[in-house]
C-alpha cells in the first residue's frame, strides 16, 4: 500500500497542474495554429474571390468598351446614310424637276413631229403646184427682160436660159429651182437701183463703135463712144438709140460713167430723160 506523504502531495499537484499548463497551452497553441490556418485559408479564398472579381470587372469594362466601339461605329453608319439619304433626296427633287421639263419638251416635240407629218403628207401636192409656178415665173421674167430696156441684155438672156434648161435636171431639187429663179428675180430688181456701166458695141453712125454704156437704174440709158465725140440715148417708146448734140450731155454723161467706176464723188448729173408718154 502506498502512503502519499505532504510533499509527495505536493508534488503530485505540482505535476498535475503543469500537465494541465501545458495543456492548456498546447490548446492554445493549436486554437493559435488553426486560427491562423483558418486566416490564411480565408485569406487565400479573399484573395482568389477579389481577383475573380477584378477579373469579371475588367471583362465588363472590356465589353463595354466594345458595345462603346459599336455604338459609335453604329452612329458613324447611322450619320453617314443620313448624309446619303439627303444627297439622294435632292437628287430625286432634282430629277422630278428634270423629268417634268423632260415632259413638257416630249410633248412639244410631239407636237412639231406631228405638223411635220401633216407638212410631208403635202410635199406631193405642193410640189405638183411649185413646178408650174416656177415655169410660169420664166416665162414672167423672160418677158419683161424682152420688153425692159435693154441693158446688160444678152447675159439676162443667158441666165433665164440656163434657169429654163436647169427645170429638166433630174439632180436639182424643186427648191433650189425656186430659189434659183427668186434669185434672178432679185438681181433685176437690183438693177434698178444702182448705177451702172459697162463697155459695149453698138451701131454708131452707120458702123460699129466700142462704147461706154451709162445705166441709171431704169430711168435713163446713154451711150459715149470710147473717144467721149459721140452720146446717145435710148428711147424706150421707140424702142431704139437715139443720137444726141455732140455738147449738150458729153460731159455729164463723162462724170456719170467715172461716178459709175467710182472715180468721182457722187454729184447731180443733168441728164437726158425721156419722159413717158400718157397712153390713149
């Protein structure tokens, strides 16, 4: 049997309270260590949980870059076909203008190719009307150079020949016909407004004389030989040359044919002038 004594006792407490210190301390050791096992652990779980969040963050920011780049390029596109649609709007309003001007010019020309139907339509019937006009105009003009005073006669003769001779020419249109003849027409009204002169040969005192030949429209006609000796003038009532005094009219009929060559400045000529006789 074992007897504990007081010191014995004493020791016992002593061992068993620090068994119990340490323990203690070995649970507060472990309490320490899982404490700071459960720190580091919640650390390591903050720290992966914060960069997961820096992470969707930044994938956010990144998408919303993106949808910001769309949005732009979008208002890029959107501002640009705007700008197209208004260019096209005006040129539309531009082409509606045009179109109905376009219109009014088709229906005018319309109108014209219409009359020009209507006109070809009646080439045929005035064409069979012209050619017997411009036969009946010959014969009008050869006529009246027959009975006109005599002046410059035989090349009027020779261009109403050569209009009579170009009515049988199959290369020649019926206008120009016309015209030709119209054309004739105004040379002999031309004559009787200008003054004129030419060199001649005439039947002078019984023989063959070279003279100078004074027209003054159609109201007197005088001859001058080349030696100015001799004048005359034609009788229109008789229809021949008279012989003239040898000082009466020569040297006014001289000026006359130098004012007809331009050789002199235009002045009053006292001229003979047979005046016309009343018709019974």
């Amino acid at each position: 049997m074992y007897v504990y004594s007081g010191r014995n006792l004493f020791n016992a407490r002593t061992r068993v309270g620090g068994f119990m210190k340490n323990q203690r301390i070995k649970a507060v050791a472990l309490t320490t260590v899982l404490s700071a096992g459960a720190l580091l652990a919640s650390a390591t779980h903050a720290d992966k949980t914060l960069d997961a969040v820096i992470q969707l963050s930044q994938a956010k920011t990144s998408a919303g870059q993106q949808s910001q780049k769309r949005i732009d390029k979008l208002q890029t596109d959107t501002a640009s076909l705007l700008q197209k649609f208004k260019i096209v709007s005006k040129e539309i309003d531009g082409l509606k203008v045009y179109n109905s001007q376009l219109e009014k010019q088709l229906a005018n020309q319309r109108r014209v190719i219409d009359d020009l139907n209507q006109s070809i339509d009646q080439v045929t019937v005035i064409e069979r009307q012209i050619q017997p006009l411009i036969l009946r105009m010959l014969d009008g003009l050869e006529q009246f150079v027959e009975l006109d005073v005599p002046f410059h006669l035989q090349e009027r003769r020779d261009r109403v020949e050569s209009l009579r001779s170009n009515q049988d020419r199959a290369d020649i249109s019926v206008a120009e016909k016309f015209r030709q003849v119209l054309e004739a027409y105004n040379i002999e009204a031309e004559y009787g407004r200008k003054v004129d002169t030419y060199v001649d040969t005439l039947e002078v005192g019984g023989q063959e004389r070279q003279v100078n030949v004074l027209v003054v429209g159609r109201v007197a006609m005088m001859y001058q030989t080349t030696d100015t000796k001799l004048s005359g003038a034609w009788d229109q009532a008789q229809r021949a040359w008279i012989e003239l005094d040898a000082g009466d009219y020569r040297a006014a009929i001289l000026k006359g044919i130098r004012i007809a060559k331009k050789q002199a400045a235009i002045d009053v000529l006292e001229l003979p002038i047979l005046a016309p006789e009343v018709s019974q």
